[in-house]
C-alpha cells in the first residue's frame, strides 16, 4: 500500500471522527494515531528512544 493511499485512508478516518465526535473525538483520534505511529516506529526499530531523550536533554549527536 502507497503512502498517498494510506495518508488517504487516515484523512477519511479522522473526517468520520470530526463528524461524529465533534472537535474533542477528533482531536483524541489524532493523539491516539500519533501514539500507535510512535509504537509502531519503535517496534519496528526506525525510532531510537535513547536519541530521543538525549534530544530532549539538549544533547547533540554527531551523527
């Protein structure tokens, strides 16, 4: 599945959310979505958390 496919289906998922839920359904839709995308970075090994922390400490990486 193409990402324009994907982005598609999200984009049509949080619209059905926005009209059934109002704005607080559709705002938790979006966080929830970004959790899941985070879990999912991780566990596919794309998303270093160590990196992350050390980003969010105001420590630089060479690399």
């Amino acid at each position: 599945m193409s990402n324009t496919t994907v982005g598609i289906f999200v984009g049509a998922i949080l619209a059905v959310v926005a009209l059934w839920f109002g704005f607080w359904g559709f705002l938790l839709a979006v966080v929830l979505m970004a959790i899941g995308a985070l879990v999912g970075r991780i566990l596919e090994g794309k998303l270093d958390l160590g990196a992350v922390a050390d980003a969010l400490r105001g420590k630089r990486s060479s690399s």
